[in-house]
C-alpha cells in the first residue's frame, strides 16, 4: 500500500512538469491573435511627396500718383532731383533708409517747404504794407518782433487753427499710435498729399504730377532758405527786408 501510494505521488509530480497540450496551442492562438491584430492596425504607408517650401509672398509695389517705388533709385524715384546738382544728399540723409523712412523725410521737407513759402511772404507783407494796427507807415516793427505785440485773442484762434491743421494732416497721411510702428506712413499715401487743392490745380497725368512736385520742392527748398537768411538779417541789423534794400 505505502509503494502504491509513493508511485501515484511521483506520477503525479511528473506530469506537472510534462508539458500541456492544450497549454500549447492555446498559446499559439493567443501568439497568431496578437499577430494579426498587429498586422490590421498597422497604417498603409503612402508614397511621400516632395516637400516644397513656401515663398512669402511679396507684396506687390502700390502706385501713388503715378510714382511705384522703386529701390535702386535715389529716394525710390521720389521727384526732387534737379539740375545742375540733381541727386543732392550729401549728408547721406537718405542713404540704406527703408521706404517709410524716405517717406518721412520728403513729408519733412514738403511740409516745412510750404511752411517757408507762407513765410517768406509773409515777412514782406507784415513789414511792408500798411496795417490797422501800424497805419500808413510801411517801415514799422520789424517781422521778428511782431509776435509780442499780437494780442492774445487773435493769436489763440491762430495757434488753434495750426493744430486743427496738423491733426488733419496727421490723420490723413499717418498710421495711428497702436496701429503699426510709431512715425509711419500709410502705405497708400503720397508725401504731401493730404487732398487740399481747392483751385484744381493737381495734375492728372503721373509725368506732369512729377513735374508740378519737382516745382513745389525746388521753391521750397530756396523758400526755406530765404525765411532763415531774412530772420538773420533782421537781428543784425534790426532793419525790416525792403527796409535793408532801400525801398
């Protein structure tokens, strides 16, 4: 009995380490399962195209009065440039500035050229012609010593009207604070073309536009020119322009 139970022991310590067959093919299923399911998951790999790199776009040159800006032109092509000197910088004022920079700087300069226009003449007509305020007498207070003696009811609404100008002129051809860069231009504005031409006298065709503005800069530039030598000679020699002349 004690042999019999020692055999049925060892048999059956034997058979746990035999091994199973419905072990193996068990697992074999569950090996092609996973197989398969790897096999259906797996994504078609489609044919890769050429990958092609996108070119910024390059916006197109806005034409303003017939003048395109063009880069390998002194100031972009901006009229201006006369004889005998024709392209005149010689600080290089204008040189490697980006567009809105050159702009500026021919906004700068129309504007103050007409400033001096309006000064020019108004030196002679303050000092030359008879007022209310002086009488007949042309050869009174010189141009430069006027200003004190303006009451201040009339210079107000004059200083007021300058700055309902500019706020006009800003608005017309500048970028708001907050809207872009400070001290730019918009990009469909022409220096100095704030829409004032009441007489009509803008020209319609882009070559006697440029013309006309090649007029306006070269009065300008001499008007400016003759404001700053008047007001010079005037603290020299406290003597009014027609004055100094002999008239």
């Amino acid at each position: 009995m004690m042999k019999l139970t020692i055999l049925a022991a060892l048999t059956g310590s034997a058979a746990a380490f035999a091994p199973s067959g419905s072990i193996g093919v068990s697992s074999t299923g569950l090996y092609m399962s996973d197989d398969t399911t790897a096999t259906v998951e797996e994504p078609a790999v489609a044919a890769t195209a050429p990958i092609v790199e996108e070119t910024p776009l390059i916006p197109a040159a806005v034409a303003i009065n017939g003048w395109t800006a063009d880069a390998s032109l002194p100031c972009y092509g901006l009229p201006g440039a006369v004889s005998p000197l024709g392209f005149f910088d010689p600080l290089g004022f204008s040189k490697n500035t980006d567009l809105n920079t050159v702009k500026r700087l021919r906004e700068a300069e129309i504007m103050h050229g007409r400033v001096a226009m309006m000064a020019a003449v108004g030196y002679l007509i303050g000092e030359s012609t008879p007022t209310i305020t002086y009488g007949m007498d042309v050869h009174h207070t010189i141009a430069n010593n006027q200003i004190p003696e303006v009451p201040g009811t009339v210079l107000f609404p004059f200083f007021l009207a300058i700055n309902i100008a500019e706020a006009l002129r800003a608005s017309t051809g500048w970028v708001e604070p907050g809207l872009g860069p400070l001290f730019s231009l918009r990009e469909k504005y022409y220096p100095g073309d704030i829409g004032f031409d009441p007489l009509g006298l803008k020209p319609k065709d882009a070559k006697d536009f440029a013309n006309m503005q090649t007029k306006e800069l070269s009065n300008g530039r001499l008007a400016m020119l003759a404001a700053a030598g008047m007001c010079a000679q005037e603290q020299v020699n406290g003597q009014g322009i027609l004055e100094n002349l002999g008239f």
